[in-house]
C-alpha cells in the first residue's frame, strides 16, 4: 500500500459507506481485527447513516475518506466549533489497521482545519479507558486537558457493557508556521 494516501471530502451518498466503516472498525466482532474496537464496552453501532448524512449536509463539518477503488478504507470527521475544530470518528477498516492510514488521515483532518477554517486548535473526545488510543494520539501531538464529560447515552444505537465509562477531552495547536 502505498504511504501517501489520497484523500476526498465526502459526499452525501457516501453516507451509507461512511456509518458501516465507523461501526466495523469501533464495534461488533468485525471490530476486533483491528486495534479500535469497543466491543468489551458497548455494545450495538457508534452511528447510523441518517447520523453521517446530517453531519456532511451541515456546512461547517466534512468528512474526508481515503477509498481503495470504491471501497472506503478510513474516514475522519471534522466540525468547527466556534474558535475550535472538533474532531472524530477517526475509522479505518480493522484489516488495515497499522498501515497509517489513521495517521495521515489525522495530518489531513488539521490540514482541513486551516485550509477551511484558518482554525490551529483541534479537540476530540476518546473514552478514558482506551489508554492505547490516547497514547495513539498523544504521540501525535495530542494533549490531554485534565477535563472530561459523562458518556452519552444513546439506547437507540448503543449501551454500555462497563459502568462509568467517561469521554477525556484532547487537544492539539497547531504551530502557527505549518504550511498551508
């Protein structure tokens, strides 16, 4: 596989693609070929189609994927948020997990938040509990807050297995002299 990916803002049709990646590499037993899963703490789908296609239909948020052909291999979500770039759903098929897609996926997603928004901080959530996904991102520049926020509650889609299951909240600035 090639190193440099190429990389598409998504469509609406992409809506459908879009929900059954994120769920097969967060949740379900598909889930755990790859190193994101969520399946010993919740269960059911992290997101639906209607879900992806709101987000993509709201101006300021965009999905950006990386497609195989037609097959969708990695997604991540970006929404401004006021003088902030909220970012998730970070997916990549848990077949080629460890390929960095993830990383390069996570390079384009702050990339989008300046090109679009001139925005250099980014924040995510990650469920305190998946120490391996924050490290993940802490060696990526990420920086945990100290803050954190009750887990959704969401009966229509998912229900936790563990109890006091918690969002940490990460950030990252962006050095004011990255290129554009």
């Amino acid at each position: 596989m090639s190193r440099t990916l190429s990389i598409y803002k998504a469509e609406k049709r992409d809506a459908g693609q879009i929900a059954a990646l994120v769920n097969s590499a967060y949740r379900g037993e598909s889930s755990r070929q790859g190193w994101t899963t969520e399946a010993d703490l919740l269960t059911g789908r992290r997101t639906d189609a209607e879900d992806i296609l709101r987000l993509i239909s709201n101006d300021d948020s965009m999905f950006l994927l990386y497609k195989a052909g037609a097959e969708l291999s990695g997604s991540v979500h970006v929404q401004k948020q006021a003088e902030q770039v909220d970012l998730g759903m970070l997916a990549v098929n848990p077949s080629l997990q460890g390929r960095g897609i993830g990383k390069q996926l996570l390079e384009a997603a702050e990339q989008a938040a300046l090109e679009t928004w001139g925005i250099n901080k980014l924040v995510m959530t990650v469920i305190s509990r998946r120490d391996e996904l924050i490290a993940f991102y802490q060696r990526r520049g990420y920086q945990r807050t100290g803050a954190s926020k009750e887990f959704p509650v969401n009966p229509e889609l998912w229900m936790p297995k563990v109890a006091d299951l918690r969002l940490e909240i990460l950030e990252k600035v962006l050095s004011e002299n990255r290129k554009l």
